[in-house]
C-alpha cells in the first residue's frame, strides 16, 4: 500500500537539512530503485522553485510499504528526521487516483 510522509522543518532548519541531505537522498533512491517511490521533494519555504537562504518548511514522501507501521518506522529513521529537521512527521495511508 502507499503511504505519505510529511515532515514539518523545525523553524531554521537549512543548515541542518544540507547536512542530513546526502544520507536523506541515498534512502530516497534505494526506495526509488526497488521501485516503491512515487514521488519525492521539499517543500520551499518562499514561493520560488530556489528558496535560497529562506530554506524549507518541510517534506512530502509517497512511497509503498508493507504497512504502517514500516511506513512509520522508515520515517522515523530518515536522517532528517534523527538529525532534528523535523519538528513533526505525519505518517498517514494514500490512495493514488489520478494520474493511472
């Protein structure tokens, strides 16, 4: 099944973020090579595809996992999530409709 994580930044969270990143991106493409990840990506803190120094105010994550407790236990593993980028982290199960 799917499920969606969202990560909500603690407020100043840039420096942080661009330290956990590496780590971050290398479990989003393991998801992504065994074929579970739908989509991935921050969401800028600033209208602006290149927020610059204003950061991210968080992350979504759609991806299949066995469960919800998998999902939530994957989460709460992340590197943004161990390092204190996040100040909350929703867990929640997603059906995809659109696009088939």
């Amino acid at each position: 099944m799917l499920y969606a994580i969202s990560g909500e930044d603690v407020s100043g969270s840039l420096e942080k973020r661009l330290a956990a990143r590496p780590a971050h991106l290398e479990r989003i493409k393991a998801l992504q090579e065994e074929g579970r990840l739908i989509l991935a990506g921050p969401y800028p803190a600033i209208d602006s595809p290149d927020p610059g120094p204003a950061g991210f105010s968080g992350s979504l994550i759609v991806a299949e996992f066995e469960s919800l407790e998998a999902a939530r236990t994957w989460a709460e593993n992340d590197p943004y999530a161990t390092s204190g980028v996040y100040a909350k982290l929703i867990v929640r199960p997603f059906k995809k409709v659109l696009p088939s």
